[in-house]
C-alpha cells in the first residue's frame, strides 16, 4: 500500500496536465470520502505553514514553513524544456524528494502552495511551490481524462 492508504487497486486517472506550470490533477477513488483542504488564494509573503508528505519514501512527515513571495522566475517545465517564464511561490522550511505535489497548509490546514521544487545549494532551506491561484484555475479547469505524455509514470 503506498502512502495516504491508496493501494495498487485504487482506480487514478489524470484529470488535468500542464507541463509549464508542474501539475497533475488525479482523480482517484480512494479518496472519494475525504474532505479537499480549502483553498488560501493569494496568501501574503511571511504566513506561518507547514510542509506536509512522505520524503523519501518514507512515513508521513510535517515540517514548518513560512511563505515568501510569489514571484516571475526563468525556470523549466516538468520535462525539464526552458527557459520559460512562469509564477512560483518560494517559501522556507525543509523540502525533501517527495514532497512534490505536497501541500504547504497554514495553522486553518489551508494549502498556502503546492511543493513542486527544493533549492539544489547544500543546506539550504528553500523550496519552490506552484502558487495557489494557479492550482486554483487548474481545479475549475479540469473536465475529465487527459493524456500526460511521456510523463507517466
């Protein structure tokens, strides 16, 4: 069973893909009886959160974390093509491999960010989220099945 209790017979299919801004929107249904964390659009630079998911492959974790600000920056897509220029929201607090897709959720559990990147300079601790506006549209935007490409698995 991976983590969040979604086992290999756990029906997913991607319901949204956009490769410039690092989304993927499953449907699954595992998960149909929970309730989707609230949305904080637009939060300000210096909110108090939290980092949640499985790093490494390994338990639930949760680290803290205070939101910086949503900036324009040069980076690649989610297949590494680039430069473009997209919106991302930085935030400081221990991002490891495996918090991508995670949430950053503020003291009401209300995802401030989804974590998409960490910094690569040793020690530091930096990370990179796909601002909530942009999560936000994806959700309204989102109609049923869609292909990802080559990135799948």
């Amino acid at each position: 069973m991976q983590p969040g209790g979604v086992g290999p017979a756990t029906q997913r299919a991607p319901v949204w893909f956009d490769a410039r801004n690092d989304i993927a929107i499953l449907r699954s249904d595992a998960v149909r009886a929970l309730p989707p964390l609230a949305e904080n659009v637009s939060a300000p630079a210096g909110t108090s959160g939290a980092v949640i998911g499985y790093p490494e492959n390994g338990p639930l974790d949760v680290q803290p974390a205070r939101l910086g600000p949503t900036i324009t920056a040069l980076t690649q897509d989610a297949y590494g093509r680039g430069p473009i220029r997209r919106k991302i929201t930085t935030l400081r607090g221990l991002v490891r491999s495996g918090n991508s897709g995670g949430p950053v959720v503020d003291g009401a559990g209300r995802v401030l960010t989804t974590v998409f990147a960490s910094s690569v300079s040793s020690g530091a601790h930096t990370g990179y989220g796909v601002p909530d506006t942009v999560v936000h549209d994806a959700l309204a935007a989102v109609r049923g099945p869609v292909s990802t490409g080559p990135c799948t698995r």
